[in-house]
C-alpha cells in the first residue's frame, strides 16, 4: 500500500483541486456576465468583503483542527462590535481602551467555552451552543437592543458624547497604498496563524490533540491546555472580526454577527478539501471563505433577491461536508 | 434425551483457519465445559452455535435432526441462547431491567404493537422473583452494577423456553457469593433438562460445577472427558499441547539498580499490586484475558486515576493520574489498543515518531524541520518500519509496522521504564521477532522493562522473571529458570 503505487482516482483529483477550480469557473462565468466583475475595484470589494468574515473562520478552524467546534463566534461578533462602538460612542474613550475592553471579553469569552467543554465536558457542539445564547444576550442587554452609532439618543434624553473616531474607521475603511487596510489585516492574519500551524511546536500539538485525543494524552501531550488555546483563540479572532465590523460599518450594529457563524463554518469546512489536506487549515480556509465571497459579490450583480444567499451558502457547507465526509469514509476503508 | 451435536466444524477467517473439524456435543440435563486458552477457538465455536458467524463447513444437529442456523435469530427459535461476558453489548443501559429482561418479546414479530407496562413490570418482576435476584425492575440498566447486569443477561436467556444454554466466563464480574448464586442457578436449569456450556479460565469452579470437559487448541478438539476421569494437571497439559519452544533472541544483560517501584497499586480490576523492575531487567506480568494486566498497565502510567498505591522511579514519586507526569519522569507506555491509544493515524510517520519529544527538535518555538526528519529517517531505519517515506500517513501502514511507529515514538525520549502491554498483538511473525529484538536491545541500554502480555510463551521466552496475574492480584512470582506455561496456567487460573 505504498503512495505512489495508488491507482488514480478521479475523486481524489476533484477533491484536490475542486474548490480551486469552482471558484475559477465561477469568476470566468461571472466575468462573462458582466465584465466589471473582474476589475481590481471589485476584486478589492471581495476581499474586503470576506475579511471579516475570515477572522472568524480562521478561529472557527483552530476549534476544529482540536476536533472541537465552536459555535459561538458569531455572538462574540455582536458583543465585541456593539462593545467596541459604545466605548467611544458612549464613554469617550481612546484607542487603548475601545480595543483592550473588547478583546478582553473576547478571551473571556473562550475561556468560558474552554471550562464548559474541557473541564466540565460538556459536549463542545452543546456547551458553545449555550453560550451563542449567553453571550448574544449580553450583547443585547448591553446594548438594550439599539445599534450604537454616533449622537445617538440615550435614555437620559440627551446624545451620546462620542463618536466614531478616524483612527479606528481607518481600520475598516482606510486603505494602504490602495488595498484596503482589512484586507492587509486579513492576509496577515492568515499568514501569520498559516506559519504557527505549520512551523511551530505548538501548531503540531494542536493537530496531534485533534488527530487522536487518547493518543495524544498517553504521549504526554498537555490536551486540556492545547483545546483551552484553541477555543481562547477561537474567541479571540472572532472579537478582532468584531472590532474590524465595527469599523467598517461605522455603527455598533446590533446581532451583527448572526450570519457570521454559518459564513464561517462553511469556509472552515471547504477549507478542508483545499489542495487535499484532509484536514481543517488556515490556507484552506480563507480559500473557502473566498469562494463565498465570490459567489456573494457574483450574485448581488445578478440581482438576485438578497434571501437566496442562504440557500446557496447553505449548499456549499452541505457539498464540503458531504465532500469531507466522504473522504473520511474512504480513508476509514483503506 | 435431547442431545445437540455439532460435527467437523470448519471456519476460516481472511485463509486463516480458526476452526478445523470441531465435534462438540452437549446433551440436555448436563453442564459441559468448554475449555482452552486464548485464541484456541472456544469463542469462534460458540458464535457459529448462535448464529452470530456462519460455519464454512460442518454440520449441527439436534436429536439427529439437521438444524441450520444461519442468524442469531434462527439459534433463539430452536432454544440455544447465550449469556455474554460482554455484558454492556447486550443491554441496552438507557432503559429499564424489566425491558432488558423481556426484550425479545418486546421485539418479536407477533409482539402487541402497544406495550402493557403493568403486565410487563409483573413479568420481569416474577422471573426475577423465581431466581431468587432482588433486583428493582424499575431501575435502568445504566444504574446497575456489573454483577447485577450479569444476572439480568441470565434471566432473559433462561426465561425464553431455552434448551441449551452458553455461558461464556459468567463469573468473571461476580463476587464469590454471587458466584455460588449462579452456581445454585446453573444446578436449577441443569435439573429441569436444559444443556448448558460453560466457558471459564477458572479450573476450580470447572471441578466443581461441570460433568464433563472438552478442550480445544488452536482450532481444534483435544480432548472430551468426564470431570470424574481427569485432573487440573492434565486439563492444563491439554490446553497447553507440547511445551514448544520459540526462538527468542534473549540477550543476558546484567541486573542493575533499582529503578521503578509499585506498592498497593489499587483501581477498578486491580485490586492492590506490588513490583520492582531493575536496570536491565525484563519483568513479565503473565495472565489470562480479563485478569487486570492492561489495567494495571493504565494505573502505573497515570492513564486511568488510581485508587490507592504509590510508584517511585529512581526514588522520585509519580503523580499517578498524569500521563504528562510519568513521560516527564521516565516511564512510558506502549498500549494494547494501538490505533485507539498510541498513535495517530492521520498523521506522518515523522509527526508520529516525533510527537513524545519535539521539544528536543524545536528552536524558539519552532520546529526545526531538518532535525526532525532525520530523527525520523534514522528511527525509521533502525527500527525497519516499511514505509515508502517518512511522510506517508501511519494508517496505511500494517499492523506490524503501526506498531515499530508506536514504540518507536518513545525511543527520542529519555525514558528508563518502557511499560509494554500486548505488544505482539496483530502483528506478523516478522514484525514480532523485530520487537523482541528491540525491547532486548532496551534492556542493554540498562532500561527496566514490564512486559504484559497474555501469551505464555512469549514472556517465558523473553522475560528475566515472571509475575503471574490472577483477579487483578499478583499472585505468583516464578523466575525464568523455574517458569513453564503449566505452571503459570496453573497460577493463572485460580490454582494455588
């Protein structure tokens, strides 16, 4: 049974290269539909579409790669936007604070799932479906259910003090030599979480944890520590995609993060076919969450009603689950 | 006299014969042992019995008459049922004793499609009632001990009209009062005309119990006799066959210091086990299946949390509920249950081969690939796994090589206590006398090693001393000059 000896295998091509070559079908019929769709402004307006978006994957992956799940990320999108907004809407107040505040509760957040899930074991899907309604509702409470947005009226009669501030707009809106700082944001983020993964002790432990949690235990491996890093990190890009939705919309829209979740999901789960890994992985799934972007931008240029989109993100996740699981029954037998 | 006969039983498993020609009677009204050591095909028989495999040749009757059984369900209508060891297969732990008891009627064809829970409260109760068990019918399942559950299992193979009966090591979970219960139960049946087979490694309640003995080795009869006409010495001559030699390339190496010491070593089978394992040293831990080796394996490690005990590697104590602990201090294992347990099979033959120590491979947090691969290639080599490369994933490998992968991946540790549990399971000849080499090769790198296992030869052949395990005790120490499989069956099975 040696590799290079396998007969080939048509389902093992698609699989390698499918989702490379939807998305490349999919921009050439778009283009040929309309031919603003391939044009840098609009390839921009993809990316900067997707980065939010892809934050919140790439956390979503360090779950699964643990072979957890995290169900919350997009309740701590709501919390981190609407709590973000309201520090300088609300209370005034500088840089350090409007990020520190956010990102704080973002790892609280994560270490809440960690003890529900680690700790106390409960079922991950269960524990992090709890708290996608804890903590939607504290963003709620929070907000009292108001987007927070600039001189808006507070219950006193009179407006909030603050606004929105330039430095942080700049984080949503601005751009570096022409590309939005977003998507600078995002390529960094998924270098840089791409590299750890791969090149560092702690990324392989962390997939060594997720490939086998006995085995890695009776090798010594620290596996409450490393699932607790994951579901911390899981939290914690999910309240910088926050943040970053916050400065990009210039409101702290509320339950913004509703439709993150599913966004996210999808985009983790494409990513685990991205070139055969066979494995969730950062590079994987920002070519997922490309592949939703492009599909999204397609789409609203077609004018297509807006309520169609979950039906065909909702086909996507299904055929990368059905791809994936496939492809583990397939090993299971060989 | 209704009498079940089963004649030249032949079964082969993937070419490999696991029955050849097997005749096996039981006759109504009489308890027949059934009897050999591991592997030798007792369970193999018995599932063809019930239905559970199908006989690639060879004929069962009842009273002469042909019968064909090809589906559990077949072996229930003609009256054969069985008792499990497994007792958790059988059940069902979410719903209650009295369902468990009258669940084939709960299931059969022509059961009501609505259920009479009075009547089937006052049923279960009843049966129970008739056995002299007092157990709540109310209860779940999930809330039952073991021994409870075991009785459960007899209670719904007994009320079912059954005519013969296979009980495969019932006494296994019970205390020795319960044990007596079964007895004074299996004596009721035996008496109202059912046949009942009766598996056990425990020899002297066989004595007690059986009126007749038959005992296979490997894939076949040796012999059947009345208990009257036979003794434990030569039931276990039988079981045994030949003493055979195997060729164990046993290097002596001299004995040095103390290295790992147990005391009181107490949790769920293990019930309070001493050891000491020296430098050089090769302590076998012998015992049938069932009698705590893996168990005790899992408490030294800190895989499963102790009860009680204490274990001190060069005088240092371990934490006892921390794999992480024993790894660190030098005492590694390698597991029984090698896909589930040790290694990763989704994962490189490198990542596998390097995941006990990366540190040692790793600068300023990241791993120095290189260094890692070389390791890789040299352990690869040194241990003569097959692969086609260090990155081919571990899954594909066989069983044999999975397993220089598993050992392989404590070799870049420091560790002075290597724990085997199993360690030749699944694993062709070839790949066997690799491992023996290997962990001979330990114990002249001055390691202490405890090799658990349940093939007799095999630790007789490898082992400097000998601890004989029998109901989570250790209940005999035999050196390797005095140890011979009788006299560790002997041991093994309860003798004293």
């Amino acid at each position: 049974m040696e590799a290079n000896t396998k007969p080939f295998s048509l389902f093992d091509l698609v699989y390698k290269y499918g989702t490379v070559a939807v998305i490349a079908i999919v921009v050439l019929l778009f283009s040929i539909v309309n031919p603003y769709f391939f044009t840098y402004d609009n390839i921009t307006d993809i990316l900067r579409s997707i980065s939010i978006v892809t934050f919140v994957a790439v956390g979503v992956t360090f779950s699964l790669i643990v072979g957890g799940f995290d169900l919350s990320v997009g309740s701590t999108v709501s919390l981190t936007t609407v709590v973000s907004a309201s520090m300088m809407v609300w209370y005034e107040q500088g840089p350090l604070v409007t990020l520190a505040v956010p990102i704080v509760l973002s790892l609280i957040v994560g270490l809440v799932n960690a003890f529900l899930a680690v700790k106390i074991r409960i079922m991950d899907m269960l524990a992090t479906l709890a708290m996608l309604y804890i903590v939607n509702g504290i963003h709620t409470t929070y907000s009292k259910g108001y987007s927070i947005y600039a001189n808006m009226p507070m219950q006193d009669g009179t407006n909030a003090p603050g606004k929105f501030q330039d430095w942080f707009l700049w984080l949503g809106q601005g751009e570096i030599l022409s590309v939005p700082v977003p998507v600078v944001l995002t390529f960094l983020l998924v270098a840089l979480t791409h590299v750890y993964l791969t090149y560092t002790r702690q990324g392989r432990m962390l997939y060594m944890t997720g490939g086998n949690l006995e085995a890695a235990r009776l090798s010594g491996i620290p596996v409450d520590r490393y699932r607790t890093l994951a579901y911390v990190l899981s939290a914690l890009f999910a309240g910088l995609g926050g943040i970053l939705l916050a400065a990009r919309v210039g409101t702290g829209q509320v339950s913004a993060g509703g439709s993150m979740l599913m966004d996210a999901v999808a985009a983790a789960f494409v990513g685990f076919s991205v070139f055969g890994a066979g494995k969730p992985n950062v590079f994987g799934t920002f070519v997922g969450a490309i592949l939703i972007g492009v599909l999204l931008n397609g789409m609203t240029m077609l004018n297509l009603p807006y309520y169609s989109y979950d039906i065909v993100k909702g086909i996507v996740l299904a055929v990368a689950l059905a791809v994936t699981y496939y492809q583990v029954r397939r090993k299971r037998r060989a | 006299m209704s009498t079940l006969h089963m004649q030249g039983i032949t079964k082969q498993f993937s070419g490999v014969p696991a029955l050849q020609g097997v005749d096996f009677e039981v006759k109504a009204g009489e308890v027949h042992a059934l009897l050999g050591a591991n592997g030798a095909g007792k369970s193999t028989l018995m599932k063809i019995l019930t239905g559970a495999y199908q006989a690639d040749g060879g004929s069962i009757s009842i009273d002469g008459t042909p019968v064909a059984i090809h589906t559990p369900q077949d072996a229930k209508a003609l009256g054969i049922q069985c008792v499990y060891q497994e007792v958790d297969t059988a059940l069902i732990p979410n719903l209650s004793v009295a369902e468990n008891i009258l669940m084939d009627q709960l299931v059969h064809k022509n059961a009501s499609s609505l259920i009479s829970w009075k009547r089937l409260f006052a049923e279960s109760a009843d049966i129970l009632r008739s056995f002299g068990f007092a157990i709540p019918v109310h209860k779940k399942v999930e809330e039952c001990t073991l021994s409870e559950k075991q009785l459960i299992l007899i209670a719904r193979a007994t009320v079912q009209k059954a005519k013969y009966v296979i009980f495969d090591e019932p006494t296994a979970p019970l205390s020795n009062k319960e044990s007596e219960r079964l007895f004074e139960i299996i004596a009721q049946l035996k008496n109202a005309g059912v046949g009942i087979i009766y598996i056990s490694h425990r020899l002297p309640e066989i004595f007690q119990l059986c009126d007749r003995i038959t005992i296979m080795r490997d894939g076949q009869r040796v012999a059947t006799t009345a208990t009257a006409d036979t003794n434990m010495d030569e039931v276990i001559s039988h079981m045994l066959g030949k003493s055979f030699s195997e060729e164990f390339p046993k290097v002596d190496v001299p004995i040095g210091e103390k290295l790992l010491e147990a005391r009181g070593i107490k949790g769920g089978k293990v019930r309070g086990a001493d050891l000491t394992v020296r430098e050089g040293e090769i302590v076998g831990v012998v015992g049938l299946v069932g009698a705590g080796k893996t168990e005790l394996a899992r408490l030294l490690f800190g895989a499963d949390p102790a009860e009680a005990g204490e274990v001190r590697l060069k005088g240092s104590k371990l934490r006892l509920d921390s794999p992480r602990d024993a790894v660190e201090k030098g005492l590694v294992l390698v597991p029984e249950e090698r896909r589930k347990e040790g290694i990763f099979v989704e994962e490189s033959v490198k990542n596998n081969l390097s995941v006990a120590a990366l540190s040692k491979w790793t600068g300023l947090g990241f791993v120095r690939q290189g260094l890692e691969a070389g390791h890789a290639k040299d352990l690869v080599q040194k241990l003569g796994v097959k692969t086609a490369n260090i990155g081919q994933l571990v899954g594909f490998l066989s069983g044999g090589n999975q397993q220089k992968v598993a050992i392989g991946k404590w070799l870049g540790t420091d560790a002075s206590i290597f724990l085997f549990d199993e360690p030749t399971k699944g694993v062709d000849i070839g790949a066997k006398s690799d491992i023996y080499r290997l962990i001979g090769k330990l114990a002249t790198e001055k390691k202490g090693i405890l090799y658990f296992s349940c093939e007799f030869p095999e630790v007789i052949g490898i082992a400097d001393r000998i601890l004989v395990m029998f109901e989570g005790k250790i209940v005999k120490e035999l050196t390797r000059a005095e140890a011979t499989q009788e006299l560790i069956m002997y041991y093994a099975s309860g003798g004293e």
